[in-house]
C-alpha cells in the first residue's frame, strides 16, 4: 500500500495485487478511506488498484452509506460481545457438534457479497 499526499486536502490510496481480481480488494480499499475519514471528514480520497500493471480506480456507490456500515462492523468487532454465531451449512456438514441452536440443516445458502 502506498499513501501519496497530493495536498492538504487531497491524498491519494494505491495498493498493488498480484492476483485476481476479488471484491475483498474493493472492501480493503474502501475500509482504507473509512479509516481515514474517521481521522478527518474533509479530507478527500481517490483509491487505486493495480493488477499487474493494470490500474483502476475504487468508486464508493454511497460513500456515506459505508461509512456508517463499516463503522456499525468495526464496533461489532471490537466489542466485548460476540457477534451471534451464523455457520454455513458446509461448516455444520463438517462439524462433530449434532445438538447445535445455529446448525444449518439446509443445503441452500444465501450468499451476498454487495462490496
């Protein structure tokens, strides 16, 4: 990761991959502006993948939409209380634990990834 300083105002995020393309990048990147708006709401922030030699920008649908997402999601892990337990059903198929309140008996599964 590369932090470059355009000025007082302005800073620019670039991080180099070396695989494919993956939406974890664009939450890293986009946990990367949060974290730094945390410090400074003002400040503005371009983010900037590269894959092998390949560079595109990160654009935020609704920048403070995940603010606030990513803020409820840090405090949830930083918590003194566990988050509530959702196993998939692959994990319950290959778990020990028959008498379980969170094992998943279905097969289907709903799989978002909105980042």
């Amino acid at each position: 990761i590369m932090v470059r300083y355009k000025d007082e105002n302005r800073i620019d995020i670039y991080d180099a991959k070396t695989g494919a393309d993956k939406p974890a990048d664009r939450f890293q990147m986009l946990l990367y502006r949060w974290l730094y708006r945390y410090i400074d709401k003002t400040l503005q922030i371009g983010l900037f993948l590269n894959y092998r030699g390949m560079e595109r920008e990160v654009h935020a649908d609704n920048d403070e939409l995940f603010f606030n997402d990513t803020k409820k999601a840090v405090n949830e892990i930083i918590s003194r209380e566990p988050p509530p337990a959702t196993p998939s059903f692959q994990d319950c198929a290959n778990c020990d634990i028959r008498v379980c309140p969170y094992r998943q008996t279905n097969k289907q599964e709903v799989y978002t990834d909105e980042f």
